[in-house]
C-alpha cells in the first residue's frame, strides 16, 4: 500500500466519522427536543434533564470509546444511552415508562440501563458515578483486560466527598477509567464561581496526580480527539485520565427549572455562537465560511470540487440526516406510546433477578 | 470433625473455602489485608491471596462500599469489610441507593453479588459513636438481606451463603461474639440463610431475639426453669426476611411472645416483630406481647451505664416472668 493511499484510507474513515457524529449530534438535538414535547403533553413525567447544548461531549467522547468499554452516567444521559447504541425505541420506552424500556419501566429517565451495551446506568444522587466507575475500572485492572470504563459526571459532583475517595483510589491502583467532566458551569442553579473555590475543574484531578486537560466542550472534533489521547494512555496501563469538557445547557436544569438564573443574554450568546449542532455541521460540510473567506468567492468552485474529492458533503447532505433522525425519533415515540406498561410482577421479577430462584418466607 | 473455634475463626474459614473456589470473591476494606483484620477476621488471606483479593482501602467508606457496587455489576463477588458498624453511615448511599436499588431499576440486568460485613453493637465502654446497632435503618430497605449470625456455625454457614447470593447481603456481626467459642463442622448441610432456629424448647412462652441478646436469653431461660418456667427461645439469625413461619409454630405452642433485643426499642427490628407476629397470631395470644430493648439513650462510655443501657440477663427473666403472670 502506498503513502498516498493509506492517507486516503485514513482520510475517508476520519470523514465517516465525522458523519457518524454528526448524525449521532442531530439525532441528540432531535431526540430530546421531542422529548421535550413529550413531557409537556404528560406521556413523560418525573424529573427530566435534557441535554441540548452538552451534545459535542456524549457524541465526541463515545465516538473514541470501544464497544467493550464501560459507561457510567448521570441522570442527564439519553444521549449518552443513544449514542452508545441503546436503540432509541428503547429509550423513549423508557422514559414512558414502559415495559419495553431499557430498564423495564423500572428507571426511567434517570436510571437508563442497558448490559448489553455496557451501559452501566444513569444515577441521580450526585456522585455516585465516581465509586461505580472505579469499582468496574477494579474488576477490569484485576483482569488485566485491556478495556476502560468511562465516567461521566458534572461541575457540580466535584464537591462531593465520593470524587476525592474515588480519584484517589482510582490513581493509586492504576485504575483503566476516564473521568469526563461535562462543566456546563451550573450546579443547578448555582453558577461554578459560587459554588467552587477552583471553579478551572480539571485542576482539582492533579492532587491525585491523575493527568488532565480542558477541551472546549462544544466541539466535537476537538472532545473525540482529548479522548482518544486519553483512552490510549490509559489502555497502556498508565491509570486514569481525567478530562474536563466546557459547556453549556440550553435548557434549565430540569424540565422543573426555567433557569431564570442565567442572565438572558449569556444564554443567547451561547445559542447563537456556540450550538455544538451547528459547530459540528459547518465542520463537516463544505465548503465552511472560513474556506470561502480562505479562497475567496471567485475559487469556490475549486475548493467545493477537492472538498467533495476528499469527502466532505455539501449542506443538502445534513438535510436528509436531519429528515433521518426525525423519522427515527417519530418510531421511537410510536413504538413507546403502543408498548405496554409494567405489571406487578415485572417488578417483583426485576428485584428477584437476584434470587437464583430461591423462595423466602 | 467437630472442633471448637472462635467466631472470628469461622469467619475466616468461610472466607478462605470460598474464596479457594473461586477467583471473582475479593475482600476490601481497612486493614483487611497485610493486618489482618481489626478483628483477625481476614488473617493469613493476604499473603495467601494477594493484594488484588484482598484490598486494603484509604478510609473512605462510602466509595470503597460503592467500588464493591461496580465491581459486582461486572461479575467480581466483593466482601466489603466495614470496620465498625458506625462507619457505615458514611456508606448508606452505596448500601441503599446503589446495592438495594440497582438490580430493581436496570429492570433486573445486574444481579448484585456483594456481601458488607459490619461488626456492631455494644461492646466495652467504646462510647456513643462505637457502640450502634443499625439493624432497623438497614430492614427497612426493599432489595437487602440482613444475616444476623450468634454462632460460629452460623457465622460460617450464612457468610458462605451471603458469598453465593446474588442478593446484596448484609452480616450484622457482634463485636463481643468474634472471641466466643462454638462447634464448627463445615461438612454438615446448611439451613437456608434466613431460616430461624429453636435454640431451647419451652411451653410457657415464646423468646424471640437475635445475634449477642441469643447468649442471654438462653441464659435467663435457665433461671427460668428453675422458677418453673419453660421458655422456648429462638433466635432468628435473619432480619429481613423474618421466618414468620417458625415464630408462629412455636406461638401456637406457647401462647405467649417476649423479644428480645439489644437495639432501641423505639421503632427498631422488635417492632416489627412484633407486628408481624400480633397480625399473625394475635388471636391464639393469651398477653399482649413484651420486649425487652436497650434504653432509649446513646451509650454512656461510662462501665455501669453502658450496663444498664442494654438488656440484661435479669431483665429477661423479670419481663419473662410478669409475661407468665396468670
């Protein structure tokens, strides 16, 4: 094989990717955004956290995963659930609570579950992902198995006792797990200045001597490239790794929170210059308003017919990924709105998955 | 063989048989490896099993409990020591909201093979903050088993069993039983974990107690039959699930029910056996059941107090004996 043809190779996965992300990033905006509705027309209740704004860390991180690799998340993950491959049938079963969910109608929005794609649930006590990632990171480290366990967590976690205990047992064993801090610079409704004394998050890993870096958090390139260097590091045996993506949320805390805290005009500077959706489009679709500043307009025709050589799609390309997920978001409403709900008994079966069949008293 | 071993020994051995047999078993908590055990319980495991089975913890309760929680999700059987029973209030989160609960919300995915050993009680003028008995937080949690072993044999049988459940299960353990001695004869069949024992036959009345509080009932039902009174006792060696089944049938011999327990009364595990048994029985009781409970105080360091706090042989048999009154 040549040079020129293993870049070419290595040209075209790069570009699926970037594809595969960018539909994982539309699907993002598209499933939460109807999820949205969903709990406005009450088929979805309970607390309800979405993740319009955080897409660039759930896609670029899981992109750069292993499909053996553990994942560990918040209460804040159905696109974690998504992109990590948990059908979307299933995750919207879910948050009906149905019995067709990923966790049987027993989680819900917080507590998505899924074995077979190592997803190792949601958790809504903040912190908690710490000691269960270091703990699946233990199992992994006694085996010697060349996996990771990713961990995800907030700005707000990094107060809690659980994430000093768990980094320092995490470093001194050596342990394979990623630590992902989505800093989306609110603890609910507290703004990071007031509620940490080191409000650069990814400074408070080096006490345990974990290494560490910020990315910018809503550019997805830039999060899959940090955790790529991160995981390979890790997969040689060198411990955990720690990266700290900055973000933002476009919505409340919760579907309970109309997030008057956030001065308006912070917001709309973040939806108007950085939408990771839109980031992530003007990255992969040519020609750029930088290309065409770069070439000038009169060159736009050469630099569209190299793009398109190299691999790059024009803007009707991301019309039909978005017409894609739409469909595939609209099925997944059908398939959890005609799905059953849960008996009795599926809840009894769900805690006695313990049991080995064993009858009590 | 029927040798006699200290509790603390049957432990040990439990340990040693299981984790022989199996590579996923590992053991965490402080001090459990290069010392030992702060009550031997792990002694000679470490050199024989290594530091990866069995781990000696920075103190951090609450997320070396939680570590045990994912290592059990991703197949590992984790033996969680904690120290004393009153450190893990740090841990409550793991126990409750992660252990209990998890198996329950994945929509039965992950089985939770994880077993938290806890000594408790009150021992020797160890003070407020040593001397807990958390049994009632720990019953009223959906998803636990708790193993309340008074003897060697027993401790060496449920922690066996604890080890093979896939159920979270916790071994409330008595810090003055680890040097009491008891026969141990690993070849014999096990009752079922939650299966309570007759430990005395009796007519007169029924106790019911668990874990230290077995001793004293034994004890006071001698004096008992020395006044003319048959108590049968039995010790329930599981909190949660209670065998109401062996309560009733020695209910319906002996008519009349005094439990006892080291605990607080207020609330506590008495409580529920209490109205468990009067759903069950009340209408073949010939007296409104009694129990017998440690006083409604934190324990005093103070030799006398810390006495007075918790039962006694002799309230046994004065609160037996007002019970028996025609």
């Amino acid at each position: 094989m040549s040079f020129v043809q293993a870049d070419r190779e290595e040209l075209a996965m790069e570009l699926d990717l970037q594809r595969k992300m960018l539909r994982d990033m539309l699907l993002a905006r598209a499933f939460e955004e109807r999820v949205a509705q969903e709990y406005a027309q009450g088929n979805i209740a309970g607390f309800l956290h979405l993740y319009p704004g955080e897409e660039a860390v759930g896609v670029g991180v899981l992109h750069a995963a292993e499909p053996a690799d553990y994942v560990v998340s918040t209460y804040r993950e159905h696109v974690h659930a998504l992109v990590r491959g948990v059908p979307a049938n299933n995750v919207m079963a879910e948050l009906f609570g149905r019995k067709t969910g990923c966790s049987g109608g027993m989680g819900g929005s917080m507590h998505l579950f899924n074995r077979e794609r190592r997803f190792m649930g949601g958790y809504a006590i903040v912190g908690e992902t710490f000691p269960i990632a270091t703990g699946i990171g233990y199992a992994i480290a006694m085996r010697e198995l060349p996996e990771v366990v990713i961990c995800f967590f907030g700005d707000g976690a990094v107060n809690q006792g659980a994430f000093h205990e768990s980094l320092n047992m995490a470093a001194l064993w050596k342990l394979p797990v990623l630590f992902v801090c989505e800093n989306n610079h609110y603890q609910i409704g507290t703004e990071i200045h007031r509620h940490s004394a080191v409000a650069e998050v990814y400074k408070r890993a080096c006490s345990y001597r974990i290494p560490a870096r910020r990315v910018n958090g809503m550019d997805v390139l830039a999060v899959h490239q940090a955790t790529e260097e991160a995981l390979a590091q890790i997969r040689v045996g060198n411990g955990p790794q720690f990266i700290e993506c900055e973000t933002y949320r476009f919505r409340g805390h919760s579907m309970a929170d109309p997030g008057s805290y956030r001065p308006k005009v912070e917001l709309q500077a973040f939806e108007k210059n950085e939408d990771p959706v839109k980031i992530a489009i003007a990255e992969v679709v040519y020609p750029s308003a930088e290309q065409i500043t770069a070439v000038g307009r009169d060159n736009i025709a050469n630099l569209t017919e190299s793009l398109r050589s190299g691999g790059h799609f024009p803007a009707e390309h991301v019309d039909v990924m978005q017409a894609d997920v739409a469909a595939e978001v609209e099925e997944a409403v059908r398939f959890a709105s005609e799905s059953p709900e849960p008996t009795l008994d599926d809840a009894r079966a769900a805690l006695d998955c313990n049991r080995q069949g064993e009858v009590l008293v | 063989m029927n040798d006699k071993v200290y509790y603390w020994q049957a432990l040990n051995r439990s340990l040693d048989v299981e984790m022989a047999a199996d590579e996923s078993i590992i053991v965490l908590g402080e001090d459990v490896g290069l010392y030992g055990g702060s009550y031997r319980v792990t002694e000679g495991l470490y050199a024989k099993y290594g530091e990866w089975r069995l781990r000696d913890t920075p103190i951090s309760e609450g997320s070396f409990t939680g570590l045990g929680v994912g290592a059990a999700m991703v197949g590992l059987r984790p033996v969680v020591e904690i120290m004393t029973i009153n450190f893990a209030l740090l841990a409550l989160d793991a126990i409750i909201n992660m252990a209990a609960k998890i198996p329950f919300m994945s929509g039965g995915q992950f089985p939770m093979p994880l077993v938290v050993r806890m000594p408790g009680g009150v021992a020797k003028q160890l003070a407020a903050q040593h001397s807990q008995r958390l049994e009632q937080t720990l019953m009223n949690v959906p998803g636990l088993r708790i193993a309340v072993p008074a003897t060697p044999q027993d401790a060496y049988w449920q922690l066996c069993q604890a080890i093979n459940s896939n159920e979270p299960v916790v071994l409330l353990e008595h810090e003055l039983l680890y040097f009491s001695k008891g026969e141990l004869d690993e070849s014999r069949q096990a009752p079922p974990m939650h299966r309570a024992r007759v430990c005395r036959q009796g007519s007169d009345l029924t106790i019911v107690t668990y874990s230290r509080m077995r001793d004293l009932a034994l004890q006071a039902a001698m004096q008992l039959a020395d006044t003319g009174i048959e108590a049968e006792v039995i010790d329930l060696r599981s909190l949660r699930p209670i065998d109401w089944d062996s309560c009733i049938a020695s209910l319906e011999k002996t008519h009349r029910l005094l439990i006892v327990e080291e605990d607080s009364g207020f609330a506590g595990a008495g409580a529920e056996i209490t109205a468990g048994l009067t759903e069950r029985c009340f209408l073949i009781m010939d007296a409104p059941p009694q129990r017998v409970a440690g006083k409604e105080l934190p324990i005093a360091y103070n030799a006398a107090l810390e006495a007075a706090s918790i039962p006694r042989v002799a309230d046994i048999v004065s609160a037996a004996q007002q019970l028996c009154r025609p």
